[in-house]
C-alpha cells in the first residue's frame, strides 16, 4: 500500500496537504468526499459561529444526498452548476 499526498494552496496561508493510502475505491472515495466536505462544514462552523445559513445547509445536505445516491456524473454536474436536467 503506498500513500499519496494532496497538497493544497491556501493563498496568504500556510499549505495544508492531504494525505491519503492507497489504493483508494470508488466506494471509498465517495466516503472521503463526504467526510472532507463536512470536516470542512464543521471547521467553517468554529471559526465564524452563526454565519453559516440555514438555505446554505440545506443545499449541501440535497448535494450530499445526491452523491450518495450514486448518478451518472453528468447530471451531477448538471445539478452543480444549477441547470435542470430531464430524462
């Protein structure tokens, strides 16, 4: 197993990195993704307490959800940029 380091620029700030063993599944990824968005939701909580809106956490549970449910990446992307899609 080997480990792959993210490095990630924070302009004006230290770098912060991310450190991940590989090899990683889809599954597994999905799971990340998840838990780095909501480690970052928490962080953003701590540092600006009462700044986060309501509108804002509902949005992000439905893309939450909507990841999980696992669709075909271009309604994904679809639903990122805000455009309906029909099928």
């Amino acid at each position: 197993m080997s480990t792959r380091h993210i490095p990630l620029s924070l302009p004006g700030d230290a770098p912060a990195r991310l450190t991940l063993q590989e090899p990683l599944s889809p599954q597994a990824f999905v799971r990340l993704e998840n838990q780095v968005a909501q480690a970052l939701r928490d962080l953003r909580a701590e540092l600006a307490p009462g700044v986060d809106v309501a509108g804002e956490r509902e949005f992000d549970s439905w893309l939450r959800l909507l990841r999980e449910a696992r669709l075909p990446r271009d309604v994904h992307a679809a639903l990122a940029c805000g455009h309906a899609t029909s099928r």
